[in-house]
C-alpha cells in the first residue's frame, strides 16, 4: 500500500524548511524532499554577511544555514535528502522517489507544495561548460584576493554583477565588466560606487560569445556593437547574469509567466487548487528574500490547513 502524505514539499532550501516547520507547527503531517546531499540551498554559496533577515543581522550564509538546519531537526524529522522524484502523476496525487542507492517509493498525497528555488543563467556558449570542468568557477566574495593585480571579467547588468566588480577592485584586481546594453538593473548605490572605482572598465553593448581555458588562464571573445570582435586574455572570469527558475518540471500542468516564474494566488496557491509554490520559484529576483521565503512558507502551509478544514 502506498503511504499517504498530506503534504509533500519538494525543495529543502530556506523557504522548504520554513514551509516544514510550519506543517510540523500546524500538525500538517508531512514529508520534505531534497534532491542534494545538504539542506539549506543557496544559503552555502552567500560567503558575505546576511544584513537583512530580522533577528539574526550579520551572519553568514552558512551560520544561516545551520540554524534552519537546526530549527527544522528540533521540530520534525520527516524529510530525506539525496532523493529524486522518478514520476510525479497528478491525475492520482502520487510521486515515485528514488534514494541515493537507486531504491524507489511510492507516495501519495492531498497537496504539493514546490519550493525549488532558482539556479543561475548560463551564456550557452561554446567552453562555459570547462570552467566548471577546470574547477574555474569563483565567488567574488570569497576569492576576490587571489586576482590581485590580475584581471578579472565580470559578465552581467544587475545587483550581483556590480557587487562582483565592486568586491573585485577592492581586492586590487582589475576588472573589465561587460554587459550587452547600456542600460543596468543593479541598484542606483551599487552602480555608483562600480562606476567611479578606479579598478573597474566598462564595456557595454557587448557580448561574450566564446571562452577558451586553458592551463595559463582563460581568453574570451567578445562582440562588441553586434559587429566589432575581440579577443581578450583573462585571469578569471565570472558570470553574473541573472537566475532562472526551476519550474521546468512542473510546467505542463501548473502556470507560469513568461520567464518561467510559477503563478500564484495571495495564499500561494498555484493554477491548480491542491499544489502551492514558494520562494524563489515563484518569485522574481527583484522581490526575492529570506524573509520573503519564509513568509510565503507560513501563507501555504496556513492556507493547506483551511482547504482541509473546508473539505
């Protein structure tokens, strides 16, 4: 027989957890699902201090990410990580899921609650793939030292691409930032202080079309006015261009806008009236947070009890 679950959660990043806690809290018997080896999702790759999420100004990632880690295992048990789902099938509210060790199982469910977050953009270009073959993949927060003096190419227009630059050129490298426009979405205090560093070039109305690495650094070329090519010899090289949802999975049976963003109701509920998503799946970079994710946890998680009530 195929144990029934009231709530399944797929995702156990912040907004996941926060969505558990809140079944636990709410007596929603339920089960959370993580694809990867670690909870806490993107939480691991902030290396700079969290200055916004209420209570706990100043922390890492990391010190973030233990203490949901934390608050999830001293109010529930019920998740597992390391698994897969092998077959979602709504028309029977069922998931097949497989272990680490290839074993599957069945569960049934009464609602869904998607919580996988956004993943970074790739250029889809010719060598991008061997930058994380070479293990030439960096965070500028936590490697910006090892380019001083040395040149760094930061890719992209918004909050993240400034930041990097700016990180960068305090590290003493020299950082050439290229975008495909003239026109920025970081905001106005992040540009300012990109635009006036002494370290930093701008490159605008260009593209990166191909990279090359090889054993002594990296070369880019580049397309500058959709006609001008150069070729440009660098030490690193970091893409910052933005996130893109993981919705593709659920795509064919539930809305989404136009970048993939999955639609929702006040409460979080979704197209289809038994299946919720939170955080940044269905949330735009420009409004994402902490504090946005684990609010939109309590919504659903609230909003799963009255349906139940109803019913």
């Amino acid at each position: 027989m195929t144990p029934e679950i009231e709530t399944v959660i797929i995702g156990g990043g912040p907004a996941g957890i926060a969505a558990a806690v809140w079944c636990q809290r709410l007596e929603i018997k339920h089960f959370m699902i993580e694809k990867r080896p670690t909870l806490g999702g993107q939480l691991e790759n902030i290396k700079n201090n969290i200055m916004d999420y209420p209570g706990l100004p100043h922390v890492t990632g990391e010190n973030m990410r233990q203490a949901f880690i934390q608050h999830l295992k001293q109010m529930t048990d019920h998740y597992e990580t390391n698994c897969l789902i092998k077959d979602l099938n709504l028309s029977h509210r069922t998931l097949t899921l497989s272990d680490q060790k290839g074993h599957n199982r069945s569960l049934s469910f009464q609602s869904l609650i998607i919580a996988t977050g956004a993943a970074p953009k790739r250029l889809h270009i010719l060598g991008e793939s061997e930058l994380t073959r070479h293990n030439e993949v960096y965070s500028a927060s936590r490697d910006a030292h090892l380019f001083n003096n040395k040149h760094a190419v930061v890719i992209g227009g918004g909050d993240r691409a400034f930041e990097g630059a700016f990180l960068l050129g305090e590290a003493g490298a020299n950082v050439t930032l290229i975008h495909r426009s003239n026109r920025f979405k970081a905001q106005p205090s992040f540009q300012k202080r990109v635009w006036h560093h002494p370290n930093v070039q701008m490159m605008t109305h260009a593209e990166v079309t191909r990279i090359d690495v090889n054993q002594t650094g990296q070369t880019i070329e580049i397309i500058k006015n959709g006609a001008d090519r150069k070729i440009m010899d660098v030490d690193g090289i970091f893409i910052r261009i933005g996130v893109e949802p993981n919705s593709h999975p659920f795509q064919s049976f539930i809305k989404t806008d136009q970048s993939g963003y999955i639609k929702t109701n006040e409460v979080m509920q979704t197209s289809s009236p038994y299946i919720y998503a939170i955080g940044d799946v269905c949330t735009p970079p420009e409004y994402s947070s902490l504090s946005s994710a684990t609010g939109q946890a309590m919504l659903a998680a609230k909003a799963i009890t009255n349906q139940s009530e109803q019913n």
